[in-house]
C-alpha cells in the first residue's frame, strides 16, 4: 500500500484546474486561459487556449503536461490564466522583472510539480519492454505515477520516476515560486534537490580534461540543425531580433559550420545566463536530442557561485546582468 | 591577437606606452570601442572564429568608468563568458580582460607582453576557428 503522500492525484489537479478556469473565464477575470488538453497521441498533451468556460472539461493534468507555456505569455494583450509548474513559474517571474509580462495581467494557477515525463527515456524503456520490434498502442498514467503501456502481445508498466525528464530530478522549486491559486497538494510536489547537490553532474563535468570537454560539445552540437526549436520553446527567448537571424552583421553563417553552430549554443547560453532555470523545454523541443542542459546550467551555477543570484526566485529581483556590485568576483582579470 | 580597447583608459594607456616609446610586442591589432561594456561576447567568439590566436579585452579600472558602471556590468558579462568558454573546453588564456587606466603606459605594455607570451604557449587555435580560417 502507498503512503498517502506518495499518492499523486493527478485527476484531482485536472479537476481543480477546471475548477479555477471556470470561475475566471465567467467572472471575466480572464479573456482567455492556457492550460494543457490531450494530444494525439498516448501521454502526449498539447496547449489548450480556452476561451468559454463550457470548455474548461478540455484541461487535463499528469506527467505529461511537459511544455512550459509561459512561451505564451509575452505574445498576449488581454488578461490571461495560466498553468505554471514550479520551474515555469520561475520562468515567468524572470518575465516580470525583465519587463516584458505585467503581473496584474496575469492569473497564474500553480500546480505542485511531480515532475515530467522524458520522451525518449520512456521510449527506449517501452522498445525493451515490448522487445522484437513491436511498439506500444496504448500508454496511460495510474494515479500513483506508473505508466501503464500495451501493445501487440505486450504489457509494461514504468514507474514514472524511473523516466523523469533530467532537469526533474535536480529539481530545487516543484511548488511554484508565486501564484494567484495553487491547483493540487503541496505535499504532491516531487521532492526538492537541495541547491547544494543540483550541479553536482556540472561540476563533475568540468572535472574532466579541456579536451574531453571539448570533443563531448563538438559530437553534440554536430548534430544540430539549427531549426532553432530550443529557442522557440524557451520563454525568455522572447527578443523580436534574435542573434542567429541578425544580417549585419552576421553573427550565426549558414553553412554550417560547426564553428557557426557552437557560436549559437555558446550565444544562447550566454543569452540565458541568470535567465536560465532548467525547466527544460528547450531540451524537450530538440529534434537531435542534444543534451542542451549542459551550458545553460553551467550559467545558472555561475550565477548562484559568483554572484549569489538565484534566477526567478524573487520577483523584486533585478536581473543579473543589469546589476552589479562593486565587490564581484574580480581575480580572473589582469 | 585582437585588443578591444576602452576610449577613455585604455586606449589612452595604449597611446601613453606609445608616446613613451614603451616597447611591447607587436602582436596586437586594437579595436578602440567607447566602453569595456560595448564589448559583446559575441564579438570575442567572432574573433576566435576568424582565426584570432588570442583576444584582450581592456577597460578602465573598477570605479573609473566615464559612464560610471559600464566595467562593472561588462566585469559580470566577462565572468560568465570567461567561466563558460573554459567549460566548452576553449584553452584558458585564448581571452584575456584587464583594467589599463589612461596613466598605466608600463602596465599596458605588460599586459600585452604576458598576454602575448600566454598565447604563443597556447599556439595556434583550432577550437571554434572556422574550416576556411584553418
Ligand atoms: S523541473 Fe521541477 S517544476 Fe519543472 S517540470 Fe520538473 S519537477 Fe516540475
Ligand atoms: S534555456 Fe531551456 S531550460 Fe532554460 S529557461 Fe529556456 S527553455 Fe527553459
Ligand atoms: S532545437 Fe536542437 S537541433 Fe534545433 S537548433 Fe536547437 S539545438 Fe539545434
């Protein structure tokens, strides 16, 4: 028997989402709300954009809800409600304190995070499981957090902790930072990776030689295809401009160069730094599956390392770079 | 190697090394910018790509920005950049910073000295230098 706590009910969540949206989209309060709906395929959702509360029965909850849609939330004039797990609701407060979202145009529905599913673990896992080729039909989540899949002449079950998206497991906010109404149990939050630990993998990265490092980058960013998806699915890439698609001068060629592309992921890491909170959409978003948390994390430990700074913990924040104090570190400058 | 000079210090310190007839390697060519904190990180990384052996970036000392905190937010960007290119596994000592103010002609000729010498330890660069610079 399961603890209580250890339960995630993740149809109760749905149900107060539904419950939340309703009340803003008829009392006005919002023009239209954003939440996750079923995709086409098993435990895929995609973003729901509801705009009349008899269509709140649309939303739904589970592991599966992987996007982060405060992408959303700086294309939008009128008053919008919103679905945040913990790392995209830190997304958001970088949003606020850059400007760019006003907080009182925003409903934010929180949600206790127990985390999102990784696509391509829960794949290779469901290949082994149905063995010979043979791929899964059906897949749903129980309320416990198991996968439950089925295929021709096959059953698997996964336990969704065993298939988390990585930046799940170093997680250090799965309760959202600030929100208008939480949806779920605090207590159904994964449990927190103490900050201490979260970039241990980044430093015993940067333990390893200059040229391990070195060749590790280069076989990863050859393989991208510069389609830009991370970009897209990031919130804070947000610039009407970016870098990549600037003329004069320009900064990314096109011929690809893997010189050109490590300037990409080199510029875009820099772009994110202090911005950055690992929720991973970026990851998810990549068609060659490149591990892109690797320099963005690197940035975000930097920023808590040299500069104390924890990025979209704190809504009264002035961004990283648009500060300073007199003490920063200073020693790497001749 | 490249040098991104600031208009108000460095530079100025650049052309004090020169009118005291300071000797220091030849090995620069300066890029006068109006402030340590024009310097964008992508132009460093298009220096490296071009084929630049090495790149120093030098602006007034902490305090003596003539736009008050233009060093201080580059010195922030300049971290993070000089932290993250060594990740990427880019040799440490391919790009330098220091603070030359507009009287430090000696220190100016020192720092391209130790840089210079720095870099010619390194020897060519092949990490992030496009195929055709190669
Ligand atoms: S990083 Fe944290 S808040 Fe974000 S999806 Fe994973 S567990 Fe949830
Ligand atoms: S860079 Fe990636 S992980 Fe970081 S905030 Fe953007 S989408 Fe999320
Ligand atoms: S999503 Fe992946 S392949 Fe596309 S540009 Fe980003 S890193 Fe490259």
């Amino acid at each position: 028997m399961l603890a209580r706590e250890s339960l995630r009910p993740t149809s109760q969540v749905a149900e107060d989402l539904r419950e939340i949206a309703r009340g803003l989209l008829e009392t006005g309060d919002v023009d239209v709300f954003i939440g996750y709906e079923e995709g086409s395929l098993p435990l895929r959702t995609t973003p729901a954009f509801v705009t009349r509360a008899d269509d709140v029965s649309r939303l739904v909850w589970g592991h599966a809800c992987e996007n982060n849609l405060a992408v959303y939330l700086p294309k939008f004039e009128g008053k919008v409600g919103v679905v945040l797990k913990g790392c995209d609701a830190r997304t958001l407060v970088n949003l606020i304190v850059e400007k760019q979202v006003r907080r009182d145009r925003v409903k934010i529905v929180g949600v206790p995070c127990g985390g999102v599913i990784d696509r391509r673990k829960l794949a290779a896992r469901l290949a082994a499981a149905a063995g010979g080729g043979r791929t899964a039909r059906a897949a749903s989540e129980t309320e416990d957090g198991v996968i439950l899949a089925r295929g021709d002449g096959f059953e698997a079950t996964v336990p969704v902790e065993e298939v988390l998206s990585p930046s799940c497991t170093t997680c250090t906010h799965p309760v959202p930072v600030v929100y208008d109404f939480l949806a779920g149990d605090e207590r159904w939050a994964r449990q927190v990776c103490p900050k201490e630990q979260a970039y241990d993998d980044v430093d015993a990265f940067m333990g390893r030689g200059a040229d391990e490092r070195f060749t590790h980058f280069s076989k990863e960013i050859e393989r991208c295809i510069e389609c830009f998806a991370c970009r897209q699915a990031c919130p804070l890439c947000y610039c009407p401009e970016c870098f990549v698609d600037r003329e004069t001068p320009r900064w990314v060629g096109r011929w690809r160069d893997l010189s050109d592309r490590m300037v990409f992921h080199l510029g875009r890491a820099l772009h994110t730094a202090g911005r950055c909170v690992d929720c991973g959409a970026c990851r998810r978003a990549c068609p060659a599956g490149i591990d892109l948390r690797l320099l963005t994390r690197r940035m975000e430990r930097d920023a808590l390392e040299f500069f104390g700074y924890e990025s979209g913990a704190d809504l009264e924040a002035v961004p990283l770079l648009a500060t300073y104090r007199r003490d920063d570190p200073d020693d790497f400058i001749l | 190697m490249v040098a991104f000079l600031c208009n108000w210090c460095s530079y100025a310190g650049a052309d004090l090394a020169g009118t005291s007839r300071i000797q220091y390697p030849p090995n620069v060519r300066i890029v006068r910018v109006p402030c340590s904190g024009r310097v964008d990180p992508l132009l460093i990384l298009k220096c490296l790509q071009q084929g630049a052996d090495g790149v120093l970036v030098s602006g007034c000392h902490p305090g003596d920005c003539h736009y008050m905190a233009g060093n201080y937010l580059a010195r922030r960007k300049f971290a993070l950049l000089a932290d993250l290119l060594d990740f990427f596994g880019i040799e440490k000592g391919r790009v330098q910073f220091s603070w030359v103010s507009a009287a430090e002609g000696e220190k100016f000729a020192d720092v391209v000295k130790r840089v210079t010498e720095s870099v010619r330890t390194l020897g060519r660069p092949t990490r992030l230098v496009k195929e055709r610079q190669r």
